[in-house]
C-alpha cells in the first residue's frame, strides 16, 4: 500500500471506509475556497448541498469543528449549543491550521492533528455521500455521512442558515 497524500486520506484508508478522492484544479486566486469545490464538482454525481465545508470555531481555549454545506452560512449559536459550549466565533486562522495540520481551504474534519469536538450539520444524513475537503485545495473526498459521523466522532445538528 502507498503512502496516502493527506492526513484524512489516510484516516480513511485507515479505518476501511469506502471514498472516492475527487480531484480538481485549484485558483490560487480563489476568494472562496468552498464555491471553488461547489463549481468543480457540482454535477459530478454531486449537488451544491451535497458538497461540505469545514470551519474551525472558538469558545475561549477550546476550539471546535462545524461541518456544513457550502452554500450555506454557519450559525455559530447552533454550533455552540450543539457543542455544549456556551457561544463561538469563527477561530483565528493561525490556531485553525496548527490546531488541525491543515492550511485554510484545505482544512479537512479528518485526520486532523488534535481530535477536536466536531458538529456536522444534520442535512449531510439525508445523502448516500457527501464531499469535504481531503486536508488539501483542490482535493475533496466523497463518503458516507454516516462514515464521516463516525470517523469524527461527530454530533449532528442543524447549524445552517441561508446565505
């Protein structure tokens, strides 16, 4: 077996879970790293609702994961209250990447450097499969929600809110 090229991907291979690495040319001048995933994938199999991303949250010293569809916005009260945590804002982007191991755009809930407590929004329970990020741009990796539940030891709640 080789070597696998992310963290989450060998996470995956790790654990035995089926996935699919889809793979797409990543702008460098991209503003939007998630809607960048949801115009190179969308329509490969896959709706925008389909396609995760992952945000890191704060509440004080204790950083956390929220895993939403794209093209939504995140409520952080949701996220908090599914988390036990008493409120959250968005994490400083420094302590998102030495936290999770990963850059910005390339964060993935898997195979993260430290298990962080992680919601992931109900509505992924509603699909086969589902898309998030594979710990690099332009790398996503699609598998079972229930398998991303798992892996993560994940909480499901309803954290989005439109746009």
């Amino acid at each position: 077996m080789s070597r696998a090229a992310t963290p989450a991907i060998a996470a995956l291979l790790a654990a035995g879970v089926p996935h699919e690495v889809l793979r797409y040319h990543h702008d460098t001048r991209a503003e939007s790293f998630g809607e960048e995933a949801v115009a190179a994938l969308a329509g490969d199999g896959l709706v925008p609702d389909q396609i995760f991303k992952t945000l890191i949250i704060s509440a004080g010293s204790t950083l956390a994961v929220a895993v939403l569809p794209v093209p939504y916005k995140l409520s952080l009260k949701a996220a908090a209250a599914a988390l036990g945590l008493s409120k959250a804002t968005m994490a400083d982007q420094a302590a998102a990447e030495r936290a999770t191991g990963y850059v910005l755009g390339g964060i993935s809930p898997l195979g993260q450097r430290k298990r962080l407590p992680t919601v992931i929004d109900s509505s992924a329970l509603a699909f086969e499969r589902v898309a998030c990020s594979a710990g690099k741009r332009g790398w996503d990796v699609a598998l079972a929600p229930e398998n991303l539940v798992a892996l993560t030891h994940a909480v499901a709640a309803d954290i989005r809110v439109l746009g």
